[in-house]
C-alpha cells in the first residue's frame, strides 16, 4: 500500500494505516516509522532494523 503510493509526506499516511488496519495511531506511526527505515527500491532485505521502543511491544 505505501510504495504504491506517492505521497511526500508519508508521515500523514498513519491515520490511515490505523483505519486499514484497525490499529492505534501510536502503533501506526511506528510502524510506519520502521517501513520507512527499511524500505528499499529493489525489494532485496538482507537486514531489517528496528527501533529499542518496537522491540518491547
């Protein structure tokens, strides 16, 4: 759903992230935080990162 899309601002993707997929705003903009960190043109993930704060939830 995100690499579809062009938005500039994907920051303001997260309330509809929350309403896609039934999930708090918090837990959105995290999650989204992560894809962003991670995401890569070529598809080819070797290596995923994650923040301290996502790995105790």
């Amino acid at each position: 759903m995100l690499s579809k899309h062009r938005k500039h601002d994907l920051y303001g993707m997260a309330p509809a992230l929350s309403s896609a997929f039934f999930i708090s705003l918090e837990e959105a903009e995290t999650l989204l935080a992560q894809w962003m960190m991670n995401f890569r043109d070529d598809g080819q993930y070797h290596m995923i990162y994650a923040t301290k704060e996502s790995l105790h939830e």
